[in-house]
C-alpha cells in the first residue's frame, strides 16, 4: 500500500502533529487592550511572544488585555507585524485613532468600545488573514472562529484563565439544538 507500511498512516500521524503543533503554541498573538476607567477607546497590538508580556502596562495602572487571537504556529514574525498593520489599516479608517501625548504621533488605540474593537477585529481577521491564524470555519453555524483567550476576569468577573488559545464560539453537540449542550427536548445530545 503507498504512504502505508505496516497499517502506519503518515498522513494522519502529521495531521496529528500538526494539530499538537498548533495547540501547543503560546507565541504569535494579536490583541486588544483595554483602559479599564474609560471603556470608550481600546487598543489593537501583536506580540511574537507569549501573551502574558502585554498582560499590563507600568505607564497605565488602568491597562489590561481583553483578548488574544492566535496566530498559527510557524508564522514569520514579519507577518505578524503585517498582519497588525492591516487591522491598524483597517481601523483607522472608520475609528478615529488616539495619538500619543507627547509626540503627536498616532497610537495603536482608538476611540471604540473594547467589546465591539473585539467584534470588528475577528471578523477582519478571519475573513483576510484565516491561513495565518489558528482558526476553522464551521458549516453548521456558518462562521470562522480563531482560537483565543479571553480575560474572563474583566468579562465574568471570574478568575483570569491561563494564556492559551481556545475556541471560544458556543459550539453546538446536535446541530439542531438551541442551545450548547441539548436543546431541552427528548434527544440525545448528551450522548
């Protein structure tokens, strides 16, 4: 059998590893940061880092992430700056961007509510840049979800979650449920 020796599927064994590959990457990230006392303006920023480098801000004790969303592992570090630069395009021209104090010069925050930056952002990311970010489309649901973490302390006012990429999205069991988890009629979703 070609591509099998001995019952091996080297096609599923590097699907497999890429899967590990993408699940266990903590680097690549474009986020949004927000000003906990004026929830009127947010910000968009990347790291090639970890997430957890642009958790604060020592010059804004008010600073802290909304969320992240997961660039593929393997991605250049040139193209996560492009990648930020076309959302700061794309921004930049329905928001008006906040320059900075001193120098004049444009920031990366915006006067727009953190929650829809978030929204907007996504989107944007999904519909131009789904290769280079760690994301999948559902048919069912029809949406593209990116892997991502949230500040469900700021959110939910629960215990902030480690920095790793999750989905997110409401995923349905039964696809004619309501609701995640069954949709409350005699089936078996649970199953």
């Amino acid at each position: 059998m070609a591509g099998q020796a001995f019952g091996h599927d080297y096609k599923m064994e590097w699907l497999e590893q890429e899967r590990f590959k993408q699940e266990s990457s903590v680097e690549n990230w474009i986020y949004i940061g927000a000003d906990v006392k004026r929830l009127d303006m947010a910000k968009v920023g990347l790291t090639t880092g970890l997430l957890v480098t642009r958790a604060s801000c020592s010059q804004n004790p008010f600073y802290t992430l909304l969320c992240g969303f997961k660039i593929k592992y393997g991605v250049e570090p040139r193209k996560v700056h492009q990648i930020e630069a076309a959302v700061i395009e794309f921004l930049d021209n329905t928001y008006e961007r906040i320059n900075h104090y001193n120098t004049n010069r444009p920031s990366e925050w915006f006067f727009i509510e953190p929650s829809r930056m978030r929204m907007l952002v996504h989107d944007f990311l999904y519909n131009n840049f789904n290769q280079c970010m760690h994301c999948y489309y559902c048919s069912e649901r029809n949406i593209g979800v990116i892997y991502s973490w949230e500040n469900k302390q700021l959110l939910e006012g629960t215990t902030r979650t480690p920095y790793r990429a999750d989905d997110l999205s409401s995923l349905l069991v039964d696809p004619d449920c309501y609701m995640q988890g069954g949709c409350g009629k005699d089936c078996d979703c649970w199953d």
